[in-house]
C-alpha cells in the first residue's frame, strides 16, 4: 500500500504531525481533507518505515518518532 498511500500523502502527514505535538488518526484525516481509511494506512506505512511512533495515553495517537509525550 506504499505507493498508493503516496509519497504525497505520507509527507503531507509528516509536515501535519510537525505542527502539532501529537494527533489521533481521524484529527489528521480531518486536518489533510482525506478519508480516515486512506489516512490509517499512510500512517501505519510511515511506522513501518520507523518516521512516526504510535503513543497511547488512554487513547491512540500518533507523533513524530522522538518529538512524543509532549
């Protein structure tokens, strides 16, 4: 799902998860105009390839690799 996650798409989602300590899946759906389900599968890409982390605080949410817990 790499490719059609798009390379625009994942770095859209970098740039977001740059402005913003940490998000949940749909508030960055939400925030790049894209459905939830295309949203799910770039973040979980962007993990695969170690750039983001998931942080679970009672709740799921997803931080630049090494920028979480703020």
């Amino acid at each position: 799902m790499s490719e059609s996650a798009g390379g625009d798409l994942k770095q859209r989602i970098l740039d977001y998860l740059g402005t913003v300590s940490k998000a949940k899946n749909r508030e960055v759906a939400n925030a790049l105009g894209v459905s939830k389900h295309e949203a799910d599968n770039a973040i979980n890409d962007l993990a695969k390839e170690d750039k983001i982390e998931f942080l679970y605080l009672g709740t799921s949410y997803v931080t630049l690799k090494g920028k979480g817990q703020g």
